[in-house]
C-alpha cells in the first residue's frame, strides 16, 4: 500500500501536508500524534470517507483516491465500534456479506469461521447489549476481517477499553491480525499502544510525518525535540557545541557544572545551539560525587513517584533544573532509598546521550 504525496484541505485549511508513506503487506503499522495533527484525517482518506485534494492512494498499483468507499478492498473498524443494537453478533458479522449478495452457505460458514478467530463463535446469538467492551472489540473486528479487505484500518482500537483489558487486547490483537496476514494501519494517540502493537510507526504533527521507524529507533534515536518529548518521557539539556569529532561531541550547557558528552559526532558548527535528550532510565542515582568530568548533576530529591517495580525521582538540579530519573527498587535499595529533600547526584553514560538539532 502506497501514499503518494497526498494533501487534504478544508478551505483554506491544510489537513495533511504532502505525506508519502509505504505500508508493506501484511504489516501492523501505526499513525502517532496528538488530537488534530491529521492522523484520522488521513485513515478517513484511505476509507474513502474523506476525498484526496491532491496526490495517490495505491493499493496493488490501484489508485483508490476516486474510488467510492464501497468498492475499496478496504475496511474501517470505528473507535465505538458502531455495532448494530438490534441485531445479533451473528448478524453484525454478516451484514457486510448479505450487503454484497454471498450465498448463503458461504455467509454462513465465513461468519462461523471470522467468529471463531475472535473467539466469539460461542456468544453468535447474544445482542451487542450483553457483551463486555472488549467483546464488542472483537466482534467489530470479526465483521471487519469477514470482507477479507486487502487493507485494515483502526481507529484508536483499544480507547473505549480500561487499562487491563487493553493491554491483555492488544497482544491478542496482534496475533489474530498476524494470523489472518491482513495489511493494518492503525491511528492512535497513545504511544505505548503504538510501541506494542506496530511494526513500524510514524509520528505525525500539524499534518507532517516528522519521524518514522520501528518503535525502538523512533524511541532510542528521536530526530527531533518533538518526537523525543511525544515518545516516552525525556530529560531535554539546551547548550552549544564546543567540540565535534567522528566519535564524540561535547556540548557546554549552563543547567548542569559539567559538560554533556555524546559518543558520537554531528557533523555541525562549533558553537551551533543543540538539545541532548536523556531518558529517564538511563539516569542513575548516587551519594557520592560521581567520576569524570562529564554527564552529572548535583541537586535535591523534590518529588518520589513509587510506580511497583521502579519509582520516578524528580531531582531539583542546583541550576533550577528538574531533572526524572527512573530507578529500579534493586538500584534504590543498593543508595538506601534517598527521600523527599536529601542530597543526590545524577549522572548518565555517554551514550545515553541524543543530540538533537531540531
């Protein structure tokens, strides 16, 4: 499936700015990014539901962008689901088919067979009314997938679930799409949702796609302030190069007494402005002074947030920085729990470290 410089305007409004996209097949991937930076409004253009001002939607070397929605390979499965009240999870699942004239054995053994595969062979005759929420999920899949559409559209799949269904949803999720080998595209705005369930995932703001790649590149290698603050949390440290080699840059920053160490170099002025992102798991807590003369910090513990397993510690630097650090309980127990007020030091290796120019 191929986006081909697509532009989407309303009046003088521009949506979707010139996107360009690949989608192999049978891929999950994922459209990232906050309310009205134009993800739905792209995954409405792919169903058909929006027209293209501009550009190509292929799917097989078909350009769909004039076709009417009923006759795109394509289908959509909406954020409420959108079951029909009336009606049996059977009868939901074939709806799709009696509309395009299946016979009916065939109808009746692709419903059985889609339901089956979700699971819900066994609740065919209950109403929508008596299903949990994440049994409505996967009947609206099972009437998606029972078309058999070269394309799958999400939109935001798992935001009508609460948290512990969702993530026990989205792995199952996975595999029955994995089974069926069904081409995905998925909108949503929660990035853990993205990170678990896509393959490849693009990050999208004011209409742009500003960063695209696996969830462990878009991750640990942001390409822009942007993508590192929308991606996880980050510590972000302004200053300005000082030294660029091949194999390290040094950047001076007035929020901490030492300099930033990267290893590796950016190919850019000395003096140019730069942003090093640090990950909150990368920081390390300790009482003592740390070695070398690079990569630490000196400050108060202002806020303790105990999370199970780990607990996020907000350290007021002595510059007036607040700096999140992420510590294992193993890692606190070994620097006896440091408390709300007591003296700590951060410190981080040198590749911790993104440089950021963006």
């Amino acid at each position: 499936m191929q986006i081909v410089d697509v532009v989407k305007k309303f009046g003088e409004t521009v949506a979707v700015k010139n996107v360009s996209l690949s989608v192999a097949k049978g891929e999950l991937f994922a459209l990232l990014g906050s309310s009205g930076c134009g993800k739905s409004t792209l995954l409405r253009m792919l169903a058909g539901l929006e027209s293209v001002s501009s550009g190509k939607i292929l799917i097989d070397g078909e350009d769909l962008a004039q076709m009417p929605p009923y006759r795109r390979p394509v289908n959509m499965m909406f954020q409420s689901y959108a079951l029909f009240p009336h009606m049996t999870v059977e009868s939901n699942v074939a709806f799709g088919l009696k509309q395009e004239g299946v016979q009916k054995a065939e109808l009746k053994d692709r419903v059985h067979a889609a339901l089956e595969l979700v699971q819900m062979a066994r609740f065919a005759k209950r109403k929508p009314h008596q299903l949990s929420g994440g049994q409505q999920q996967r009947v609206a899949l099972a009437r998606s997938l029972v078309k058999r559409p070269k394309l799958l559209l999400l939109d935001e799949p798992m935001s009508a679930l609460d948290k512990q269904i969702r993530q026990r949803t989205q792995i199952e999720l996975v595999n029955i799409l994995d089974s069926v080998g069904v081409t995905c595209i998925m909108v949503t705005h929660d990035q853990e949702e993205a990170m678990t369930m896509a393959g490849r995932l693009a990050v999208m703001s004011e209409g742009q796609i500003v960063q695209l790649g696996t969830p462990h590149e878009v991750y640990e290698y942001p390409n822009s302030r942007f993508s590192a603050e929308f991606i996880g949390s980050t510590n972000l440290f302004d200053g300005h190069v000082v030294e660029d080699e091949p194999d390290h840059v040094f950047v001076e920053t007035t929020e901490l007494p030492c300099r930033l160490y990267v290893n590796h170099g950016i190919t850019g002025p000395l003096g140019m402005p730069v942003t090093i992102s640090v990950r909150p798991e990368r920081i390390a807590l300790t009482r003592k002074p740390p070695e070398g003369a690079y990569n630490w910090g000196h400050g108060t513990v202002a806020n303790i947030a105990y999370m199970g397993g780990y607990s996020l510690y907000h350290v007021q630097l002595d510059s007036g920085k607040t700096v999140v650090a992420n510590v294992s309980s193993l890692a606190l127990s070994e620097i006896e729990s440091p408390t709300w007020g007591d003296e700590i030091y951060v410190r981080w290796s040198a590749s911790a470290g993104v440089v950021l120019t963006a």
